[in-house]
C-alpha cells in the first residue's frame, strides 16, 4: 500500500511556495508595516499573529464546506499570489498581497491534512528542495529577480502545483489512515529550525567566513555554500528512512537540541557544527513522527474521518502558530530588549519531546520515493550552489600607493529599500557611482529569517567586486562590514557598551595595506543610543579604541553614528582629534532617504588626510542615504 506520488510532490510544491511567501511576508512587517521603526514593536508582532491565529478557524470551515472546495480554492489564491508578488512594486500592495498569499497558505495546508495522514515525505522534501534552490540561486529567491527566467521557473511551478492539489490527495487505495497529527504538528516548528537554522544557506555561508578567520571577525570565504549540500542529504537520509528503534531513536532529538544550543550561543565558529546537527536531527525527528501505519478499523466511519481529519488541521494550524511565535519572538528581542538565546532551543525541545513520544511504528508502510534516491537528486541540485557561486574578488596593492581613497558609508537597512522590496541593483548602482575604494556598510544582514535568509554582505561584495570584512554586533549575523579594493589586514572587532540598548552594537577596525608600507586604518561602527538618549558612551569608546588601534597612522571612522553636529556623542569623535570630513559641505542631511532631515551618517579623518568632494547621493534602496568623500592621503 503506497502513497501516490503525485501527493507528495504537490505538498512539497506548495510548501514551497509557502516559504516563498513567508520571505516576503516577513520583512515586510518590518519595512513596510513598521514604517522605517516609527511602529511599536508589539503592534508589528499583533499584526504578524494575527493572520495565524485567524488560521486556526480553518480546521472548522474544512469540516463545514469540505476539503477538496477549500484546498483547490486557497491553493489558487496562494499560486495568483506568489506570481503577483514577483510583479508588485513593493509598498502596501506587496505586503497585502503577501498576507493573502500566507492566509491561503495556511489554508490550504488544513486542507491538505485533512485528506494525509502521512505528509513527513512531503514535507521533507519541501524544505530541502527550497533550501537546495535558495542555495542556487545564491540566497536570491525568484520573487526578487523578476527576470524572465524567474518568471518561467514560477509559473511552472504555480500551474503543477494548482494541477496536483485538483487531484484526489490520499493513497492509492483511497483511504486516509488515523495517523499523521504529530507530524503535522510539527510542520511549523520543522519549518522554522530549517529556515533558520538547519538548511539555512545564508548561515552555512556566514559560518564558512568565520571558519577562515579564526579571530572572531568573518573573511570572504572559499566554496562559502559548500556545507549546504551536506546538510541537505544528512536531512532528506534522517527524515525518509526508518528510525532505529529502543533507546537508539533518541539520537535525532539529541542532535536537534545539540545544535540548537550551539546556534543559540551566538557564536560565528560554532555555526556550521550547529547547522549539521540541527539538520540531521530535525530530520529524525520528523522520521519518528511519520506514524501512519494503516487505516483504521473503523475508516468508513464518516464522523470518525471526519473528526480525525479535524484534529489533523487544528494540529498543522498550531504548529504553524509556533513557528510565528517563535519567528517573531526571536527578532523582536532586538526591538523590545529581552533574551532570545532560549526560543531555538525551546523549540527544538518541543520538536524533539513530540518525535521522542511518538509511538514506533513496527511495520512502516514505504514512503511514495526510495529514500536514497530521493535525497541523492536532492543534494545533486544543491551541489549546483557551489559550484555556480560567484569568484570570490581578490583585492591587490602591486600597482603601489594611491594618492587619494574614496570612502562610502552607508546604512543598508539588511538590503530593503523604502518600497520594501529587496533591492540589491539599488544599493550597489548608488554605491558604484561613486567609485569607492573602500565601503563601509551598517545594518548588514547575513543570514535572518525575519528578513528572508539572504547573505546580503555577500552578495553586495560580489556585485561591486570587493572583499569583505565582516564584525558581528547583535548576533553572528547581524552587525558591520568594511569593503575594500586594497588588503585588509589585522580585523579587530569591539563590542560596545548596550548602555540600555536592546541591539548590540560594535566596532570594527581593519588595516589598509596600501603598498611599499603606506597603510590606513578604518573603522566601521553603527551606534545605537538608549531609548531616548544618545549615543555618547558607545561614540567615546569607538573613539578611543580607534585612535589606539591606528596608533598615529592615518585614520577613518564612518558609519551610521546616529548623533548629530554639535550633539555630545559628535563631541567625542573631534575631541578626540578627528575631523568632520563633511564640514565644508554642512548641512548634508542623510535621513530618511525619501525626505532627509537628520544628519546622522558621518565620516571622521585624522589629520593629515584632506577630505574632497563630499557627496550624499540620493537613492531610496535603504532608508538612509549613503555618504562618500574623497580622501587625499599624507604625502610620503
């Protein structure tokens, strides 16, 4: 007794779909309904559960209307909805169009429940293909493309998958057994472990860069996508084939709760053991709860199928309520303060508590694909990634010394621009403009579910042809980064003071090796001042630690400082002997973009360095604009 194939290849497509939608959806709670942070935090998390909790009323309109009506109808409005996004502008209508995008979903995954009792296989292969693709596409999904290309691969995939939920969902045989209401429940949690972690593509890059570096700062790293293909077959191998039985089956809720602590002790060299472990253990546990054995006796039972069916559905709707908890919990801790650390970890607790307790299946029924196979065309596609990855840029100082460096500073907003769409061409056409020789970025985003799981450092670096350096503020993956087209040498890194506030924030100094022994010091920083206060504790210490670490070299400290001139926090930087090098052009407002009232992007020199066409060119693909000026550097 099989299940048809046609069922779990259609789960797998719109799950999907799904995350693609959630990778829009997400982000733009931030960028579009938090209008630039002006939103307090707890609304923006009202609004986020909401539409999860409006979900959990969908278990009783299946069992009103029925399952086929609803899942054909909500599988439509999530296919118009997936390609509409890839046409928006951006703005309002993305983000409604993505919250009736999610809501379909939602819906359609209580349809799908009703009428399989069996979705691991689904499931599975939903995540691992949507990580092996995000990986292919180097971390870009296609709703952000909008080529002709991604305009092909997504309707191909909207129309097989509005084909396949039309067909009859169930086995072979017709009937629907009593199982399936674990592994349902778990859909939510799985999916938020494997964006966020397990099969997260951006964070296996970011790991790799940690890896090279060794000093707790993270480098431009060698094959960066090389560990996705592993983590991808350890999970597809775990999750479709049978677990070992007695005590043995603890090995994937303990390799779960392993690598989610690792993950949570928000450390770079730890990632990459965190994301194996989190992968092969997710997939095992998602193996202990694909319990679905047979019918039951009483299968033609009408209210018994059909309350079984309910239960399915109240069970994938909770679940997925946990993965909007959890998401929006975790992110939130930046805005409101308090520690994160615990929700991966609570949440693979719960996952690993659900599988651990599932009763063992003595006779499990074989899956619709031969396990193997299933996970070696899987991994094949994901081996595409690196080796289609972009050359990683070489830098170089055999032409000798210049006469003159153009800086950029520039607050990114994680890639975002005001319309709220993911604006790669935007940042990198404002900032090539300028012909830097060195970028320094805020905001960076390497690897956050909250805004779609993309390694923007690295993608930027690739477009402009610059490595990159990279210091963590808030976590391994969130923080600052200095781009050159010159040697970096000796990173450090210095976390600053919270004094109160809830995102981390730090400094971060690299050595330009401009040749024949000429060499600058930079220094990247985003401060971030207590609630209703500046940022005069975190401006002395940045500028402190910068003037040791230049140790009388010529000097450059940029980024978003969020003070503005004559403030307290500004004091500190030219008291302690830097110079403004936008005085002569004051004022120079840098934020918000679209109407720019506050000068709060700066760049400080040393003496010797004579700053020359400063500029603020206007561009809305962040929230800030960037800043940029030409350095004359100290004859020699």
């Amino acid at each position: 007794m099989r299940y048809r194939q046609l069922t779990t290849g259609t789960l797998a497509l719109g799950v999907i779909l799904l995350i693609d939608v959630l990778r829009v959806w997400l982000p733009g709670i931030i960028t579009i309904f938090g209008q630039a942070a002006s939103t307090p935090a707890e609304l923006m998390g009202a609004f986020a559960l909401g539409w999860f909790v409006l979900a959990l009323g969908a278990p009783a309109v299946v069992r009103r209307v029925g399952a086929r009506p609803v899942t054909v109808v909500a599988a439509v409005l999530l296919a118009v909805a997936r390609l509409a996004l890839t046409a928006t502008p951006g703005g309002r209508t993305q983000l409604w169009l993505a919250t009736a995008g999610l809501l379909a979903g939602l819906v359609w995954l209580v349809g799908v429940a009703a009428d399989t009792d069996r979705p691991v296989p689904g499931l599975a292969l939903g995540f691992a293909v949507n990580a092996a693709l995000h990986a292919v596409l180097d971390t870009v999904d296609l709703v952000w493309r909008g080529d002709w290309l991604a305009w092909l691969l997504s309707s191909v995939a909207v129309v097989l998958f509005v084909l396949g939920t039309a067909q009859p969902g169930t086995r072979a045989d017709g009937v629907t057994g009593t199982g399936g209401v674990r592994a349902w429940l778990l859909a939510g949690p799985a999916l938020l472990l494997a964006a966020m972690v397990a099969l997260s593509p951006a964070l296996a890059r970011t790991g790799m860069s940690f890896l090279v570096a060794g000093d707790g700062v993270a480098r431009s790293p060698l094959f960066g996508l090389a560990p996705v293909p592993v983590a991808v077959a350890g999970f597809l191998c775990a999750a479709l084939t049978r677990p070992p039985r007695g005590w043995s089956r603890a090995y994937g809720p303990v390799a779960l709760l392993a690598g989610a602590v690792l993950f949570a002790l928000d450390r770079g060299d730890l990632l990459l053991p965190a994301i194996l472990l989190a992968a092969v253990g997710l997939g095992a546990c998602l193996a202990l709860a694909d319990d679905a054995s047979g019918p039951d006796s009483d299968a033609s039972d009408a209210s018994n199928a059909s309350a079984r069916a309910a239960r399915r559905g109240y069970a994938v709707a909770a679940g997925m309520l946990v993965f909007a908890l959890g998401s929006v919990g975790y992110y939130s801790a930046y805005d409101l303060g308090y520690p994160n650390a615990a929700v991966p970890v609570v949440v693979a607790g719960f996952v690993a508590v659900v599988a651990f307790a599932a009763r063992p299946v003595v006779h499990r029924l074989p899956g619709p694909f031969p396990p193997l196979r299933a996970a070696a065309a899987v991994t094949a596609l994901a081996l595409l990634a690196p080796v289609l990855a972009d050359d990683i840029p070489v830098a170089s100082n055999r032409d000798g010394p210049p006469e003159r460096l153009t800086v950029v500073a520039y607050n990114i907003r994680m890639g975002f621009g005001l319309d709220g769409r993911f604006d790669l061409p935007g940042l990198t056409e404002v900032v090539d403009r300028q012909r830097p020789d060195v970028v320094l970025l805020s905001e960076v985003d390497r690897a956050w579910l909250l805004n779609g799981g993309h390694d923007t450092l690295d993608l930027l670096a690739g477009r402009l042809g610059m490595p990159y350096v990279f210091g963590p503020a808030a976590d391994p993956v969130w923080g600052d980064a200095v781009l050159s087209r010159w040697p970096m040498r000796d990173p450090r890194s210095l976390p600053l003071p919270a004094v109160g506030a809830p995102t981390g924030a730090q400094a971060l100094a690299v050595t330009l090796d401009l040749g024949d022994g000429v060499r600058t010091a930079v220094v990247s920083t985003h401060l971030q001042p207590p609630p209703g206060l500046g940022p005069v504790v975190q401006a002395r210490a940045v500028a402190d630690f910068a003037t040791r670490y230049a140790a009388g070299r010529p000097l450059v400290v940029a980024g978003d400082l969020n003070t503005e001139p004559g403030d307290e926090a500004y004091a500190q930087f030219t008291d302690a002997g830097l110079a403004d090098a936008f005085a002569a052009a004051r004022p120079l407002a840098t934020s918000p973009a679209d109407d720019p009232r506050q000068q709060i992007d700066h760049i400080f020199v040393s003496p010797g360095l004579t700053p020359g066409d400063p500029v603020a060119p206007r561009s809305t693909a962040s929230d800030h604009l960037p800043v940029a000026v030409t350095l004359t550097l100290p004859p020699r």
